[in-house]
C-alpha cells in the first residue's frame, strides 16, 4: 500500500505556462506554493521534484494531480509515474473540471444540487470549457470543448507586434544555435512577464538579447489581442450550454485560469451581470447574474491557483459527502 501521512495532501496543476501546488494541512488550512514556470516542453519528473523540494516540512503527502478532461489512461499513467519518479509514493488522478467543482463548492461554499450543473471556463495558456453535473454517484463531466485560443495566442500576438527585422529578432524567431534558443525562451519569458504587469499598470517596459533590444508594451496593445479571444470563448461557451438537457440547466459558471486576470477579459466578465462580493479560502470571490440561462458567473482573486486548491481539497469534500460523491467518480487511482 502506497504511504503518507495522513491529513496530509498536496494538489498540483502542470499547465502549459504555470506549475500550481496546493498544501492542505490536516487542519484543513491550504497554502499556495510558490508558483512555477512550465518550460516550453516540461519535464513532468523534474517539475515534481522541484514542487516537492518547495514543501515547508519533510512530510510525506497524498499527491493529487489534475489532468486535462479527455486524457486516456496511457496519459494519466504517465503522469503517475512520473509523480513515482519525482519521489511520491500515493498519486491520484483528477480531472480537472472535477478539481474545480471541489473547489467551487469547498472553497467558496456554493451548492451544487442533486441534478444542478456548473460551467467551468478554464482560460489560460489555451482554452477549455466543460459542463460538471451533481449526479447521484458523484460529479461527472457531460460536456466539454477545447480550444487553441488564450494566453499562448495572446503572447504570439505579442511576440508579432513588437518583433522587428534584423539577425537577432531572425535568431529569436527561428533559432539554430543554442544561444538563439535561449535567446528566445528570453522573449517569450519577457512577453509573459509583461502582460501580467500589466494586469495592474498601463505599461510595461523589458529589454531582449542583453539588452540590444528596448521594448515598451501597453495594455491598449493587449486589449486589442485580447478581443478575439474574448469573443472565441463566450461562443463556445454558449455553443456547449445548448447542447445541454433542459434539467441540465447550470446553476453557475465558474472563471478560472490565469488568462481572466487580463483586465480586457476581466472587463468582459464583469460586464456579464452587476456584482456582488463574497467571502472565499483563498481571496474575495465575484458573482454576477450572466449568460448563459440562469447561471450565476463566478470570478476569483487567484484563478490560476483553482484547479491545485480544488485538488488538495477534493478528498475532504469526497469525505463530506459519504453516499453522493464516492472516491471512484471523483479520480482515477494511481497504479
């Protein structure tokens, strides 16, 4: 039998520009790692070891690791065994719009009804939306779309207004040597940075290839990359809510993904419905009357952390509802 201390669990979400880890505490107090960078092609070993490297304490926790909703088993096998390889000894498996219900009814304390639906809108480095059900064995996932649309696209328009002519933007965009890779993993670390910063000021001013190249960037610049992507997720959005059954009818949709603090995107959602505050774990959570039907559009202080902290947290509101959600309908065991 797989060994760890009891109480004692750590969600992680490996996504494609962020690493997340979630520490909860028998206690029941989560805290938030450090958050990583996801390399441009990550090693899912290394990145585990790095993530267990940054707990406070040797203890030994329950690793649950979200995994993209429509990942086969050969895929999540993978992951496990790359948590074994990193030091792990008990690794789960959860989808991650089931790690987001955890979380929204957990964390934030919402319902979610025998028969009710949560929409769950993942925007981050790409775009995933799916439609999680209260049924009578557990939470099940009865549609989903994804889309290449998000931050990555966000960051290539980027990377295409700023770019110039010359052998070093050549270098950066076609590299050769390894000095060109790293020259470019310099750019898209910068871009990335920038547009974070300008989730709080209108500017943001970096410097590429030791500092041959000076480069200002303006949240209108983003605003305007950003509208395409704004209008792509809200279509599929409502497409995937049409395909529904009338008592499929959702209840709440959920914002989520380190994409939504984007202020142009930050706008759009607030637009959706007047606000009222809300008291949640991990920061103050938003909630509007939206589109689409009735449900209620839901936005957090911290949207990239919601799939770990749902993670970590998944176990006890497994336990706390003994007889409606049992372990099997939530993850898949690791072998």
């Amino acid at each position: 039998m797989p060994e760890f201390d009891a109480g004692h669990t750590l969600g992680v979400d490996i996504g494609s520009s962020t690493t997340v880890a979630a520490a909860r505490t028998p206690d029941g107090r989560v805290r938030i790692l450090p958050v990583l960078r996801t390399p441009r092609t990550p090693d899912h070993e290394a990145l585990l070891a790095e993530v267990r490297a940054g707990l406070r304490r040797k203890v030994r926790p329950e690793l649950i690791l979200t995994y993209p909703h429509g990942w086969d088993g050969t895929r999540q096998a993978t992951l496990v065994d790359a948590a074994r390889a990193a030091g792990f000894d008990a690794v789960r498996v959860i989808a991650g719009p089931l790690a987001a219900a955890a979380y929204y009814t957990s964390v934030l304390g919402r319902p979610l009804p025998f028969g009710a639906a949560l929409v769950v809108h993942d925007l981050g480095a790409t775009f995933d939306v799916a439609v999680v059900v209260r049924r009578a064995l557990g939470l099940e996932v009865v549609a989903a779309e994804h889309r290449d649309v998000g931050g990555a696209a966000i960051d290539r328009g980027i990377v295409r207004y700023i770019g110039g002519t010359g052998p070093v933007w050549q270098s950066m965009r076609e590299p050769v040597t390894d000095e060109d890779r790293r020259l470019r993993d310099q750019l898209w670390d910068a871009v990335r940075t920038a547009k974070e910063q300008l989730s709080t000021a209108t500017s943001a001013r970096f410097t590429l290839a030791r500092r041959s190249i000076e480069v200002e960037l303006t949240r209108g610049v983003v605003d305007r990359l950003v509208e395409p992507v704004v209008r792509e997720t809200m279509e599929v959005t409502r497409d995937l809510v049409r395909t529904l059954t009338p008592t499929e009818d959702p209840i709440g949709i959920l914002y989520i993904g380190g994409t939504t603090r984007v202020p142009r995107l930050a706008a759009a959602l607030a637009a959706s419905g007047s606000a009222a505050s809300g008291s949640a774990a991990s920061g103050s959570a938003t909630a509007g009357n939206a589109a689409p039907g009735n449900a209620v559009a839901v936005t957090v202080d911290r949207p990239e952390t919601v799939l770990a902290h749902g993670a970590a947290v998944a176990a006890a509101a497994d336990a706390a509802h003994q007889g409606e959600m049992p372990a099997r309908r939530w993850w898949r065991l690791g072998r």
